[in-house]
C-alpha cells in the first residue's frame, strides 16, 4: 500500500513538472522580466543562463533603468521586447552571433544587493555580464544602509546554521533538477503578480475597500455643486507631480559620493568580485542623468561635482582589473529619456548599441 502511494505522489510530481514546463514555455517565464523581489525568484530567474549551452549566456544586472517597467504604459503586455536587454539581444542576432539574454533588473537596487545579484549570476558562469550603477545609492536616505545585516528583501543570503549547511547542497541540486521548483515563483508573480499569500491580502484589502464605499466627497449631480470629478482629478496628478519633485530633489542633493560612504565598500566588493571572475566578461555602465525636468527643484551644479566624482571613482575601481567601464553621457542618448534616469525605446536602442560597442572591447 504505501509503495502504491509513493509511486501515484511521483507520477502526480512527474505530470505537474511536464504540465508547467509546457506553461512556462507557453507563457514565456524563461524570457520575461519580472520583479524581483526575493531570493527564491532572484535563483529562478539566474538559473535560465545555462551552464553549458552553445549559445553566448548574457546577463544585465541593475536597478529600474535595466528592469524598465515604465515602458509598460506605453507598450502593454510587450513592454518586456524594448528593454536594452531585448534591443541587446535583437542587436546580436542581426549581428550573425546570436545570444541568450536574460533581464535581471532590480527596482531600487543599491550596491549591496547588487554584489549578491552578480554572485548568483557568476555562478552561472555567463559569456558576458552587464551592469547598470548610478550615484543614487550615494544619497543621505542610504547613508545607514551599510550594515551587514541581510536585506530587507532577502537578495543576500543570511547566515548559514549548522543545519543549513548539510541541507543547502541537497536543495541546490533539487533545485536545478526539479523546474516545479525554479517556476514556481515565476508562476506566481507572471498569473497573480504576487505570492499567493500576499495576492490573497491584497485582493481582500482591495474588498473590503470596495465593501466600504470610497472615503472623501462624493460627486454631487451636475450644475448642484462645485465639485467636479475631472478638476479634482487633475489636482492630485499636479499634487502627485509637485510631491514627486520634491522627493526626487531632496535625494539627489543629498548624494555625497565619498570612500567613506558605506555604500562604497559595497561597490568595491563588487568589483573585486567581477575581476576575479575569469569566466566571465563584464562591462560595467553608468547612464548621465537629465536633469532637464528637475533643473529648478535641483542644485545641478553640487549633482554634476557628485557625478564626476562617481565617475572617477568607478574608473578608479575599474583601471586595475579586467573590467571595462563604460560612462553613456547624455548627448550620446539625445532627446529620448523617459524622465532623468529611464529612458524611451529610441534610447534603449541607442544605449544597446553602445553597449555591444563596449562588449566587443571588452578584455576577454
């Protein structure tokens, strides 16, 4: 009886891997970014570089300029084909060489968690690494985030215990082995853009939110009184406006690139990390900043003094190892960023094309 049993839970675990790697072909989970927001997703979305494919591994690493979910409000559900991975991508097949290019784009990612990203993909052991670094993690709001405590979000990996120890390798290997395992998460964030537990808390908030009716003034009939839907509407998208000014203003007067800065260990780290891994190419790119929108709100002058000293500083870092350091000013872009720090699809296509300048120089 119980070898019956175990032998109908294997088959079951057999036909539901078969039936998810059939969806996850179908739905793309392989080639679709998504956002990353724990380790578990972080392991599923690395291990599609394969180890030992014909095919060139490539891999961009960064925060939402790489990840580029913006675009999505003007492209939809096929946001994820303009990113400057997918232009990279479309770029080296026109080229004749072809490559498998992966987005692992981090909204928000700050140095340390970067290092533990490049890690992973290490381990991959990629043809060629790109990664995306800007001065923002340099800002006053950062300055206490240079303990060596895990992150929030759990990217780094924690102490290991005894016990995890003797467990890790086994979960490892179970976990290249078994693709139930690597898509689940995929899955999860592709169908109900969260965990479970977490879509499940975010559609009962959502519920009882409706339950409740809507808080604040309700719209009186026409010509009765002075509320108006549209006005109002348009008052909190100038509010929203005006508060995101303000925000993105204080974060960028506050940069003070500096050794000093705990932040800075951190981006040494990471290039000792990259140096030291002889298998991989890595090509390291900083996107100059439009300040155009934010000229009024923002001391221009103090930012540009603390973008040229982060320059010097990534050139510095990178002068001594096999790392090739790349700087796209803002002329190289013209007209097409998004905002100061993304960009629209013209701009990705050019700054794909400067990358795959910069890879072929890159020191193999």
């Amino acid at each position: 009886m119980l070898a019956r049993a175990l032998i109908v839970v294997v088959c079951t675990l057999a036909l539901i891997n078969i039936a998810l790697l059939a969806s996850a072909r179908s739905l793309r989970l392989d080639a679709r970014p998504v956002d990353i927001q724990t380790r578990d997703v972080l392991r599923a979305r690395v291990s599609t570089l394969e180890r030992s494919s014909r095919v060139p591994q490539v891999a961009f690493v960064g925060d939402s300029l790489v990840f580029a979910q913006h675009l999505e409000a003007t492209h939809g559900a096929r946001w994820d084909e303009h990113t400057v991975a997918a232009q990279y991508a479309r770029l080296s097949r026109r080229s004749g060489r072809g490559a498998h290019v992966v987005n692992l784009g981090i909204n928000g990612v700050l140095f340390r968690e970067l290092d533990c990203v490049v890690a992973e993909v290490l381990a991959r052991r990629p043809s060629l690494l790109f990664i995306n670094v800007s001065p923002r993690p340099f800002a006053g709001d950062f300055a206490g985030a240079g303990d060596a405590t895990p992150s929030e979000r759990g990217l780094c990996p924690a102490a290991a215990r005894p016990l995890d120890r003797l467990i890790s390798p086994l979960r490892d290997e179970a976990f290249e082995r078994v693709p139930m395992l690597r898509y689940r998460d995929l899955a999860h964030l592709t169908l109900l853009t969260a965990p479970p537990r977490l879509a499940a808390v975010t559609a009962t908030r959502r519920a009882l939110g409706l339950a409740g009716g809507v808080v604040g003034p309700e719209p009186s009939a026409p010509g009765t009184d002075t509320w108006d839907d549209a006005a109002s509407e348009e008052d909190a998208a100038v509010l929203r406006e005006m508060a995101w000014r303000v925000r993105a203003a204080r974060r960028y007067d506050s940069i003070e690139v500096s050794a000093a800065h705990p932040q800075a260990a951190f981006l040494r780290a990471l290039f000792a990390r990259l140096a030291s891994a002889t298998a991989t190419r890595s090509v390291v790119f900083y996107l100059e900043e439009d300040m155009t929108r934010l000229s009024e709100q923002v001391d221009v002058p103090h930012f540009e003094r603390q973008r040229d000293a982060f320059i010097a500083m990534l050139e510095g870092l990178a002068r001594p190892s096999r790392v090739t350091f790349r700087a796209v000013r803002r002329e190289e872009i013209g007209p097409h960023y998004h905002d100061q720090v993304h960009l629209e699809v013209e701009g990705y296509l050019r700054l794909a094309s400067l990358l795959h300048q910069s890879a072929a120089g890159a020191p193999r």
